[in-house]
C-alpha cells in the first residue's frame, strides 16, 4: 500500500491532542475514520486495517475457546423483535424500511434473531447443549447524540451466545466467557477493569475514557443491584469495550430442547459482546507515546514503512525495489564444526564412520525363472538377522517352514532344482557368504 495514493486528512507535524479533552476525536485526528453523514463513519484503508487485525485476534480467541461461527442477514423483520418487547423500549433507534407486504428493519440486535434461527434450525437434545456461537455483525441504531465511533449509529461488534440447561450452567458459561474476553483483550494488549456480578452472571469491561458513557454505577451489575455501595470514583467517565448478561425472554421464542428424562424444557441464554470500534479508541488511547501511537504488533497496520529522503533519482529507485521485493528475512546462524587439530587438552577428532559392506548375487528365482538382486549392508550390531525365503513356491510345504539365522550380512533365498520334475515342491536353499 502507497500512503501517498489514499485518502488521508491527518494534520501532519500537529501534536496529539490532549487525553483529558472531552472534544477530541482522536481517531478523525489520525486520518483512521471520518463522517460524512452523521453517525456513519467511513474507514480509510489504514482504518480498516487497523479493525481487520481486530478482528482477527478475536476469531482467533473465539475458536481457541470453543465458540462456533455463524453468519446473518443484516435484516430482518419487525415482528422478530415483538416477542421480546423489544418495539416498545427501543422502538424509536430502528432504522427502518416498507415492502410491499412486510415491514423490516436494518439489524439492531442480535438475540431475537438468533433464537428465531435457532427455533427453526433445531435444537433437539441436552446433549447439544451448551452451545456456544459467535457472529460479527453490523448494528444500525438510530441513536439521538452519535459520538464519534464509540457512540455512532453504525457500529462493528462481536456477537456471542451461549445456550444451557439451567441456570447453574449459564453461570460457567458466564465465567467462560469473561475469561475469553479477557483472552481478547490480553492480546490486544488493553488494560480494562471487570465489572461483574456473581448472582446474575452479568459483567462489563471498562476503560479509562474521558467521552465515555459507562461510569462504574451505569454498569450492568451496578444496574441490576441497586444495593450495591458506590463511591465518588463509580461515576469517573469510562468508556465500555465488552459486556454480558443474562437474556431472560427466551421462554417468548419457539426453542425447547428434551431433557435426560424426555422432557420439554426451555434452555437458559446468556448474551455477550465486544465492540471492535471501541477496541480501535481503547488501543489509540492506551498506546499513545510523545511521538504519537505505538500500536501493538498483533494489530498494526503495517510491520515496515519504507520512507525516501530527498529528490535524488538513486533513493528513489532503491526504496521502489525494497517496496517491490521485500528483503528475505535473516537466516539462523548455523553452528560450524571446527577443523581445527587436537591440542593439549582436547579431545581427538572422531574417527569417520566406516562405509557400510554390501554383497550382492543374481539368482534365478520363481516361476519362469525371474532374476533379482540381493543387497546385504553390513551390520553395525552383531544381533543375529532372522530370514525367510522372499517367495512362497521357495519354500517346502511338505515340511515346517524352516528359518535361517545369520550372523553379519546374510541372506538366504532358494531356487528350484534343475533336476526336479516340473510341479514338484522340492527345494534346495541357496546361500551367500557373508562378507570377509
């Protein structure tokens, strides 16, 4: 990729602006995303990079720990979202659309429609159960106030469920997922405090961010224990990067799973997510260094920049071909035997291996007569080599098939005899001297 060939408003040379102000944009500032229509941002190239290593990392942890990938559609219809009263608390953030007979909506959430999916795909036994699922997906709300990409209208997040048997199981499923998140966020390299709840499972990961929306009393267990003490340090602005909770309106959706006694029963969900974009403000503001950002090498853009100092023709070229064909990357060093003589206190060279002996004879053997060739290396152990003859019409089978021993490099094979009638078993074993 050339910078000098993509779109980029960067105020070069401009210093940072400061961590405490609450009106900076430090990702417009670095040319990495930029509004056109407010609340949907555009990504330039370097943006985007930025958010595809991302997301990388996090498929990456998403497997390690055992959740499965899943696509959906990006729309869906009104009435998916009904069953969970959806409409009537949210209703106003939908970014919606009319066909000719239906009503649909630009995805605004992810747990109707998955269970709608999952009703109709099947969930039959306990023995599927915990499942354990992972999308990412676009998120369209129609939100009052966007800020920048931690609060806009269009937003990339992880997606992730789990499906139980009871309560007790959503509980280590909630565990389970803390701990993946927090995988996440370790190769991310991101510091962000856990927020959890242990009687209800719900948690949040928030971060130091002077814009933020999540101060410690709005987090979710904070919300849903209203008993819980606060302090002067729970409303510092912070900003959340990952969150989960126990989803409590599965029993409206048509999924039900048989039990060990063959019984309907409606499994225990637990919904969780990370927000890529608020992963992109986290790194900006956790990596920021007098020169500017020090990206984590698991999610920079790029490894090497190649620069051309000054007008002169030669740089010019040589920096083109370093672009064009990268340097081969360095090479282990590989340990020499020295040759040196045996001195005073040093032990003498090692004699060579002697070339291994080998005798060879061409017998006639078989039917027909066919001739092969016989290759004995000698041994480098005098264990005595058991031989049977190579051929089944080589051998008496009138008698117990016998075995031969020799000691060094022997070989025994057997040809039939010139004087026999043609039928006959009899055979007379060939042998061959071992080497002097």
């Amino acid at each position: 990729m050339r910078l000098s060939r993509i779109p980029h408003s960067e105020l070069l040379g401009a210093p940072l602006p400061d961590p405490d102000d609450t009106e900076a944009d430090l990702a417009h500032h670095l040319g990495l995303a930029r509004f056109t229509d407010a609340g949907f941002p555009w990504f330039a190239p370097i943006g985007q990079r930025l958010v595809t290593h991302i997301r990388q990392v996090v498929r990456r942890e998403m497997e390690r720990a055992g959740y499965a990938e899943f696509r959906g559609p990006a729309v869906h219809r009104v009435e998916t979202l009904a069953p969970a009263g959806w409409l009537e608390r949210f209703g106003g953030e939908l970014i919606g659309f009319s066909a000719p007979f239906e009503q649909y909506t630009l995805a605004a959430t992810s747990e109707e429609p998955l269970l709608s999916w999952i009703g109709s795909a099947g969930l039959a036994s306990h023995r599927q159960l915990p499942m354990r699922l992972f999308e990412f997906r676009e998120i369209f709300r129609f939100r009052d106030r966007p800020q920048s990409i931690y609060n806009s209208r269009q937003f990339q997040c992880c997606l992730f469920a789990s499906l139980d048997t009871d309560h007790t199981a959503y509980l280590a499923s909630a565990a389970h997922a803390q701990r993946t998140v927090r995988a996440v966020l370790d190769r991310l390299r991101l510091r962000a405090e856990l927020v959890r709840d242990e009687a209800t499972g719900g948690f949040e990961f928030i971060f130091p961010y002077a814009r933020g929306d999540r101060p410690r009393s709005r987090t979710i267990p904070y919300h849903r224990d209203a008993a819980r003490p606060r302090t002067a340090e729970d409303d510092i602005p912070q900003g959340g990067v990952a969150m989960g909770y126990g989803y409590t309106h599965t029993p409206a959706f048509d999924v039900r799973f048989r039990d060990e006694d063959n019984q309907l029963r409606t499994p225990v969900m637990g919904t969780y997510g990370i927000g890529v974009q608020r992963c992109v403000l986290a790194l900006l503001e956790q990596h920021r260094v007098a020169e500017g950002i020090a990206l984590p090498a698991a999610v920079r853009p790029f490894d090497v920049t190649v620069t051309v100092q000054g007008r002169d023709p030669g740089t010019t070229e040589a920096a083109e071909r370093v672009y064009r064909r990268p340097p081969d990357p360095p090479r282990r060093p590989t340990r020499r035997r020295s040759r040196r003589s045996a001195g005073p206190g040093r032990p003498p060279p090692r004699p060579p291996k002697p070339e291994p002996v080998t005798t060879a004879r061409t017998t006639p053997c078989g039917p027909g007569r066919r001739r092969f060739r016989v290759t004995c290396p000698a041994p480098l152990h005098p264990t005595p080599l058991r031989f049977t003859p190579p051929h089944p019409t080589s051998r008496d089978l009138t008698r117990p098939r016998a075995t031969r021993v020799a000691t060094h490099s022997t070989a025994l094979g057997s040809r039939r005899r010139r004087d026999a009638p043609t039928g006959s078993r009899s055979v007379t074993p060939l042998r061959i001297p071992s080497p002097p």
